[in-house]
C-alpha cells in the first residue's frame, strides 16, 4: 500500500513538474533583464508565493463545493459555475462562470501553441542557418559564419504539415512513449543549458538592479506565462491515491518550479547581460553539443503541442460533432483539429516575435486562470460562511494585481509588437544602395 501512495505521490509531481516546464523557462532570462538583476528574482520569488497561493485556494474550494454538492470531482469550470450559485444575484448566470474560464483555457491553450509554432521555427532557422560553420569549439569567443535561409515565418510553414499530422492522434496514450522521449530531451537540454551558464559567467558583472518601469509590465507577461500550470490542478489531484496529500506535492513541485525559474533567470541574464534573447537557447555557442541541445528542446516542444492542443480540443470540438451524424464525425473531427492549427499557425506568423507572443499569451489570460479568478472565487465559495474582512482584502488585492497586471502587460506587449513590425516593415521598405 505504501510503495502505491509513494508511486502515486511522485506521478503526480513529475506530472505537476513537466506542466509548469517548457518554453517560459526559456523566456525567464529576458524577464530578468526587463525587471532588472535583484527586483527580477524577488519579483519571480513572489509570483511563485501568489501562484501556490491561488492554486490551493482552488483545489480548497473545489474540495468544499464537491462535498456540499455530494460530486466525486469539480474541474476549474465546474468550481467557478457552482461557486456563482452560493451568490443568490449571480446565480442565474452561473453558466456563464464556466464558460468564461472555458474561453480563457482555450485561449491560453492555443497561445502555448503559437508561442510552440515562434519557438521551433526560430531555433530551427538558427541552427540551420549555422549548420555550415558550426565547430566542435563551445567557447563563447568562437563565432560561426552564419549563411541567412528563409524567414522565420516560412520555417512555421514548414512545420505546419507535421503538427497536423500530430494533433490527429485520436487519444494521448499513443503519445505516452514519445512523451517520455520528448521529457528526457527538454531535461538533458536544460543540464546543459545550466552547465554551459555556470561555465560561463562573467568576472565583472555591471547589469541594472532595477530594470525600466515601462519594461516592468513585459517582465508580468512572461513570468505568468511560466507559472501557468493551474489548469493541471485539479486533474492532477483527482488521480492521486490519496488527494489529501495534493498539498504537499503542490508545495514541493512548485517550490522546485520556482528555484528553476529564479536560478535559471538569474544565470541567464548574468552569463549572456543585455544580449539575451526571447528564449536563453537563441544565445548559446553554435557548436554541435548546444546545436543538439536546441534540436532536443525542440522535439520536447513538438510533441508538447499535442499535450497543450488536447484541453482546446476536448472542449470545441464535441458540442460541434453533436451536430453532425456518426458517419461525418471523423471527417468534421479532423477537419476542426486542422483548423484550430492553422490558425495558431497564422497568428504565429503575424506576431513572429517569441518574447512578445509569450508575454503577450501570459498577460492576456495566463493573468485570468492563475491571479484573478482563484481568490474570487474563494470569496464566492465561501460568501455565506462567515470570510474574515482580512481574507476579502487579501483576494481583493491579488485579483486587483492580476488585473493590472493585464491591462499594462497587454497594453505594453501591443505597442511593442506594432513597433517593431513597423521597424521591420521600414526595412523592407527602404532601397538597397
């Protein structure tokens, strides 16, 4: 009995890790560098604080409203809707609780997989683009000659085909293998990632403590972009032998999360300074062991998509097949999951900037699931069983961060990405001399 509890507890951390690891983590040195080299880390140490926080503020509500409502398990929906019935003025609108967050998972979901589409296609270009001059010297002073391919935004063409043919795998245990190879590849890549770092950081270190107010907001996107693994919450404890244990592989995993993000965004900034990039992986040596590390994380990434497409997926596409007769559900199946593809593909394409498309994914609705909708919730849930004035104030305060957190970061991430498709298309626009 206790070699399944003990079995079940490391399940589901692995699965609480693997849910918070990916391309954010990447992106988490040029978070520094916007906050700055001290309020950057501290700034991370309190996101992971308020985002431990919110997740078991949800995993406790969803506990007291599945026990009130004698059901087995409530999802992130399910808690929402049925924490609106506790209000008598909400009540009749209580669907809509549900569907909100229903929208805002689909829209994060998919933003994972524009960011995936901006991710590949630049590490790919990057490689390819040095793969005539790449050495077997890793030294940080060897540069490649560089021969310049397509643009960016053909290389998502590319792919385009391939994550098709991935997202048609009709149930996700097909991918379990694969899963488990892509797992191994991102950890190896991430070892190497952080050797390289140590080796490599600079005698004299002069970078910002603090970084610019108006690149604050940047560093909010992409920061909620990493930390937005609230949707595994409640899935993940449901499949625990014992759920009362949840709690301690929440702190634990997430207390791991959050060392990586720190000591990776910290090393990062430090060992690459002013010229990081949107992913830490666009700045190492193009030499054929970080070649490999970059392709590696890719193929983790690749068949990632089909792990982040699952939740868009389940909740659009069966209200449609009901529509239809048996014989066209496969065919409107497939045609649907084509769609929803391309057209992560086309945002991708029109927004080819990786750090901008991750803060931009994270402001948006990462903001919403992981620091706005938590706290109100408890004060729903619990609306009529005495909630001290200190907890309303509490929730009140996270969910008004959160808030601010949208608009400056939405508002910023948008300027910026109109700028600098205004400089791009100025260049292109200006005459060869």
């Amino acid at each position: 009995m206790f070699y399944l509890l003990w079995c079940s507890f490391l399940q589901t951390l692995i699965h609480l890790l693997k849910g918070n690891i990916g391309t954010g983590l990447l992106g988490l040195p040029l978070a520094v560098r916007n906050a700055g080299l001290v309020l950057g880390p501290l700034s991370l140490f309190a996101m992971g604080i308020i985002a431990v926080h919110c997740m078991n503020l949800l995993a406790k509500c969803s506990h007291h409203l599945s026990a009130k409502l004698n059901k087995p398990f409530l999802d992130y929906g399910d808690a929402v809707q049925y924490g609106m019935e506790n209000v008598p003025w909400l009540r009749r609108h209580s669907i809509w609780g549900r569907q909100i967050v229903n929208v805002f998972l689909i829209i994060t979901q998919l933003g994972f997989c524009c960011v995936y589409f901006v991710f590949l296609s630049d590490n790919v270009k990057q490689v390819v683009e040095a793969s005539n001059g790449t050495t077997m010297n890793c030294h940080r002073n060897q540069t490649a000659v560089t021969v310049p391919s397509f643009d960016s935004r053909l290389y998502m063409l590319c792919f385009l085909p391939a994550i098709i043919l991935l997202v048609f795998t009709p149930n996700l245990k097909y991918l379990a293998p694969l899963s488990l190879a892509a797992n191994l590849a991102m950890c190896t890549s991430l070892v190497l990632i952080y050797f390289f770092c140590f080796t490599n950081i600079p005698n004299h270190i002069n970078l910002p403590k603090v970084g610019h107010a108006k690149d604050y907001p940047l560093f909010f996107g992409t920061a909620i972009f990493a930390f937005e693994g609230i949707g595994v919450v409640l899935p993940l404890e449901n499949k625990m032998q014992k759920p009362q244990s949840f709690n301690m592989v929440l702190c634990l995993g997430m207390g791991i999360i959050t060392f990586l993000y720190i000591s990776l965004g910290t090393i990062g900034y430090i060992t690459f300074g002013e010229a990081i990039g949107g992913s830490i992986t666009l700045n190492l040596p193009n030499c054929w062991m970080y070649q490999i590390v970059k392709l590696l994380y890719c193929f983790g990434i690749y068949i990632t998509f089909a792990l982040q497409f699952y939740v868009p997926a389940a909740i659009l596409i069966p209200p449609v097949l009901s529509r239809f007769s048996e014989r066209w559900e496969l065919t409107v199946d497939l045609l649907i999951r084509t769609a929803l593809v391309v057209f992560t593909c086309v945002l991708a394409i029109l927004i080819p900037q990786l750090d901008l498309v991750i803060s931009l994914v994270g402001s948006v609705s990462s903001s919403f699931l992981a620091l706005i909708f938590p706290p109100l919730l408890q004060i729903l849930t619990y609306h009529n069983e005495g909630l001290s004035p200190w907890v309303i104030v509490k929730n009140t305060l996270i969910s008004v961060i959160g808030f601010l957190g949208f608009i400056t970061g939405t508002y910023i991430s948008i300027t910026e990405i109109i700028k600098r498709n205004g400089r791009h298309d100025n260049l292109d626009a200006s005459p060869v001399k």
